[in-house]
DNA sequence: TTGCCGGCTGAATCTTACC
DNA sequence: CGGTAAGATTCAGCCGGCA
C-alpha cells in the first residue's frame, strides 16, 4: 500500500482534462473521489435556462453542454475514469442540482455504481425565486455510492456522525450554509473567484464521515480546491485534478494558508465493532465469574449455569451465551453480552460490564 | 373545455392497467398529474430490528422488477401515456426514493418534460437505519415538472405557499411527518391495507400549490386513493387509476367519507414551529469553535479537548458536551450547553451563547 | 381525567471476523 | 474462497394499560 501511495502525486493540484489525468493513476490506488461536475445549466440555449435573471448566472465557457447525450456521455466517460482508480473498498460522492443529478445517477446506476444513500444539502441562506415563479430552489443533492454492489467494507464513521447530531444518528439532509463571507475566494476587484465555490463544512462532513485519518481523497473537478481544504484541515490526503490553471493556482495558495488540525482533536468517536473481541470464556479464566455461577436475563426470570469451558447451561440447552439467549427467548438471534446478567450485592448487572473490565485490563497489557 | 370535461369519468376510481386507461383518455383533458410508481426497491434478506423483530418490508409483487432497463421501459411507457393527457397548461408531479427517481428524472427530461423543481419531503419520522451502516434515509424526493420547455403559463399559487411558510418564500424542502396513526387506512385485523400509504398533508400542499378549484387531478398509481381524499377536501376533481380492485374499494369508501372544504381551514394542517434543537457540532462544522480548542467549567477549572466531530475529550473520559459534563462532576446528567464555556477575550462565556448565535443565523429555517 | 410507561411500527437496496 | 458463529444495532409517534 505504501508503495502504492509513493507513486501517487499526492496533496497536489494536477492541471489538465480530468479523464486523461486519471488515467495515468494506478487502478485501484484511490480511497474516495469526491466531484462537483459542470451542471450542464445552458441546455438548449439561453431562451430555455430555467432561471433567465441576470443574477451572475453560471456562463463559463466549460459549463456548456448541447445536448443530454452529450451531458450524459461525458459523465459516463469520467464516472468510468474515476471507477477504474477507486480502491475496490472505496467509494465515491458526487454533487449536483436538478439540472444535472438525475442524469448522472442514472449513468452511475447504468455503470455499476451502488447508491448507498443520497444527501440533501439544505442551505440556510439560498438564493430566492426572484420571480415568484416557482419553489425557493433550496437544496442540492449529493450522491454517496460504493464502487459495486457486492462491496461490503465501506467506510463509514457512525459514531463520529452521530455524535454531530448529538447522539441521534444523521440523516440524509443536512443544513449548511453555503460558501460566502470571509471563506468566499475573491480577487483583487472583490469579483468572486469561482461561481460555484462549495463551503468548507460540506466537504468536512462527508470527509469525516466516510474517510480515515492518512486516506487518499481525489476530486476531478478541482476548482478552487475546497476539497483539498478540508482533506489538508482533517488530516487526509487530496489529489485535485483541474482543467484551468487559475483556479489551480487559487486553490495551491488556499490550501497553503489551511492549519491541519493536530492528532487529539481528530479523535473519532470510536465504534464498538472496532474493539477488540473478548470471548466470555476469558471472563471465566480471568475469575471474574466463577464457574457453577448462575447469570440471568434482566428480570431474573431465567437462570443459566456458567461451566469453564465458557459455555452455558440451560435446561436442555447449551452452548454460548448468544445461542442459549436466542434459543430461551425464541428469537432469530441474541447478544448475550446485553441479554445476561449476574447477581452483585443482590442486584443484577450486565456482564457487558465484565467485558469491559477486562478490555480495560487488556488494553494496558497489549495495545 | 365543459364538454371535454363531461366526457371525463371525473371522481371516480377505475381500475386497470393504468397506461390503457389513460391511452383510453382524451387528449390534452387534465389540469395535473400526481404519480406515486413503484419505486423497484431491491431488498436483500430480511432485516431485523435491534429487538430482533422483523421490519414489514415492501416485497409487493408490483414492485419488482428485473433490470434498471425492464423498469425504465415501464416508466417510459406511463410517462408518454401521461404526457398526451395533459393539457398543454398542465404539470405532473412524480414520487420516488433513490432507488428510482434518478431514473424517472432522466426519463422525464428524455421524453421532453421540463423540470421546474424538485422537491424534498423531509420525514419527521423517518424509520431508523437499524444497522448503523448508512445515514438515515430521512427523505423522499418530488420532481414537479410542466410538460415541455417552452410552456409559460403554469399554475402556481405562489402567495399560498407563501402565506403557508409564515410570509417567507416557500422553499423546496418541505417538512412533513409519514402517514400514521387515525389516517392510515388499516384493516379488520389491524393490518395496514397499503404499504405506501402516502401523508394527505404531503398532497394537499401539492395541490394548493399547483392547482386551481375545479381542476382536474389524475393519478396513475392511486392506491388507496390519498390523491382523491386531498382533492375532494381542497374542491378539485379527481381521476383514480388502480390495477387492484381491493385499493380502489378501500379508496371510494375512503374518500367518500372526506368532508369538502368550504374555507380557509387548511392552515391547521401546518405544523406548528419549534426552536430547532441545534447539536453541539454544528457549533464546530460552522466553525464558531475549532477542533483543538479547549473548554472549561465556569471556574475554568476544567478544561476539555474540543475534537471534529463535535464529541470533546477531558483525561480518559470522550463524548458529547452533556455527557463528559456530567462525568467530570460525577452527576447522572448535565446541560452541557450551560456547563461549558470558551475563552474570549480571556474571559470565559457559555456555549450557550454560540447556540443562539447559531439559531439566529437559522431563522425561519427548521432544523 | 390525566399522565406515565411499555409496546409497536414506518418505501430498507442495513455485518463481519474467523476458520 | 465459502461457511459458520459472534455480536452490533433505532427514532418519533401513536396506542393501550394502568396507577
């Protein structure tokens, strides 16, 4: 993997057509791509722009597109770019307007990517529907999709989301402001730098939320880099693909000027899958249950009999603390470690407890 | 437009294939089309609850389909079958989740429909993400679209919606909670009659805002008739497709025991505001505090690591504000948000202030 | 009558480590 | 690689039972 990511033009912006750009990577060599395609908003020419006021509207040139096949052939030509370097456990976002999203969804689902959840980006302060024609157009959608469907290992920071949303787990919409005040790049008239410059807290969410500390984050269409803002500021690594050399240069300067944050405060909430497995016959051999002992379910209404090879015993049944629960209850299956109990100064307490304990003791001695 | 209109099976429910029926319709004969397809979910196993019960999955056999290519032919074919019906002033509104709407979208803008919005039906209470996998998939999405680019006179009630949204534009967002309780149609047994019930509040929004008394409604895919019900309450006329003789009976018994509004007394069907709950790490994402930041009890005594993902750290203890708080004073619960303070100006402030400095940034946006 | 508590449910593409 | 067993995982709202 270190050779891998040696050859890698890492925490760099690359200037040139994505497609090419990607490739001439390693397949495979990439942990999660991140893109904010042109959203195709000059379909058919100005007569048919869904919004025809003059309010600095989106008319770069590399925003031009004249047709939906055109649009989608190109989205199939990056979208395969980007699958064929993407890690077989990576994964990848892409962000789009109505304009645009429906196209590349499908073009995603057509070339095997596998939605894992789409997120809507509520902006606190949009800009209004200045002819009172329609819907306060508020939103953006962003796409979150595995490289197949079969792929089981993605990265997802549960816990570290949950905790973002004060311990209840986070949903698919997300209200963020958009990018303006002192965050905005602006050049020397005050004139904005890029139309459609992303806000930092975006891109910090879904960095956090699907990517590790030291993982390689690419996004094909650079712009001003706020991607590789937030990669520099968590403590991951950016590759930034970029057609125009001026926002290249933008985003270097900006990306400069970003303090990356220190190991502690990047701490993530940690998830209990990632601790290490502590069987219950270690609770048996450490004599924090003695065997003969009885453990019971919450009411003390069911009792088990504890034997040292830590397996338990109840009427005909036996076997582990998880088969012996399901089977008492009836149920497809059954965390023992939640379902068990034992008696402790006559109250009963989760032998859950005891797994801890023992995590606790075993962390000293080998982590 | 009267003796179209009598030639119309207007507030009935006819039941059939939907395409047929329609192709069976005049041309250019309604107002607005409301469409709630199959959504083709793809559902692995079954799923099981935290408690070990198991989730009432949709596995409908009219929800299933072979291919991404089988169900976009199907809905190419109710698409342009939709599309004839359609007076030239008229809209449609489609329904869909991930797992089809990107499909339906590029359908739509394929067979010559223009979007004019898409919207998102933001669930109050959305079903939880049981395994911990993914973001909870809080939201369904409306595409609202008129039948070609070049159409100009569209119907919408745009100081409605307004007067709906407390005087502000309204936006495309829209919080509502699921079809529950005394409006989900249910059985002898208890059992729900559909498995996609859809809320009447989502509707009547759909039609107050894109319809005029006396209009024409269609729905293609009428189910238990949740279209029919919001009509006739808002004085529209309605026109009900269904391939199952059992929705369409429930429907007609439904709707026929709907009271037809005489007033203005829609606006209770509005929720009512609260201060919307803002988790401690919005406070970070919009960088008020930064990670590696410190906080301190009142005297200063205590002081905690702020980390990215909004937990904070204090010696061996980790996670939310409330609950390091708490440990820190050995206390079975804590309002972090008035235990905390930041340094400013070497002085120490509550959070709290940060929260309702955040609050006020929110506005009228709900949380 | 009111309030509290436990149980049930909703369009869901919902596991992973080890042998 | 496949098979097997461990074991992690939920929010809001409605309803009924009971104090």
């Amino acid at each position: 993997m270190m050779t891998k990511k040696q050859t890698l033009p890492l925490d760099q912006v690359l200037v040139g057509d994505c497609i090419e750009l990607m490739n001439s990577l390693p397949e495979k060599s990439v942990d999660l791509i991140f893109a904010d395609p042109p959203y195709n908003l000059q379909l058919g020419g100005d007569l048919l722009r869904p919004n025809n006021t003059k309010v600095d509207a989106v008319d770069d040139h590399w925003d031009q597109f004249d047709s939906f096949r055109h649009y989608d052939e190109f989205s199939r030509d990056w979208l395969n770019a980007a699958r064929r370097i993407l890690k077989d456990t990576g994964a990848i976002w892409v962000i789009g307007s109505y304009h645009n999203i429906y196209r590349v969804g499908t073009v995603m689902q057509d070339i095997g990517y596998w939605v894992l959840n789409d997120i809507v980006w509520r902006k606190t302060n949009p800009m209004p529907n200045f002819r009172g024609k329609r819907f306060c157009n508020a939103h953006e959608t962003l796409l979150w999709c595995s490289k197949n469907a079969e792929q089981k290992a993605i990265t997802f920071n549960y816990e570290a989301m949950k905790q973002l949303n004060e311990g209840l787990q986070m949903r698919s919409d997300w209200l963020l402001p958009i990018c303006s005040g002192g965050e905005r790049l602006k050049d020397d008239k005050g004139k904005k730098v890029h139309p459609t410059q992303k806000p930092e807290a975006l891109l910090q969410r879904v960095l956090m939320a699907t990517t590790r500390q030291g993982d390689v984050v690419l996004d094909p269409f650079f712009g001003t880099g706020t991607t590789g803002a937030a990669a520099r500021r968590l403590g991951r690594h950016f590759i930034g693909l970029e057609r125009e050399e001026d926002y290249a240069k933008a985003a270097r300067e900006r990306i400069a000027k970003v303090q990356m944050l220190d190991g502690d405060s990047l701490e993530l909430t940690e998830s209990k899958r990632s601790l290490p497995r502590i069987p219950f016959g270690a609770v048996i051999e450490r004599g924090l249950l003695a065997p003969g002992e009885k453990i019971y379910d919450n009411r003390g209404n069911v009792a088990a009999l504890v034997r040292a090879d830590g397996s338990i015993a109840h009427k005909d049944a036996a076997g582990s603390i998880h088969q012996v629960g399901a089977q008492v209850q009836g149920a497809p299956a059954c965390n023992g470690w939640t379902y068990w109990h034992y008696k402790c100064d006559g109250r009963l307490v989760s032998i859950d407890n005891l797994r801890s304990q023992l995590r606790k003791e075993l962390g000293q001695v080998s982590a």
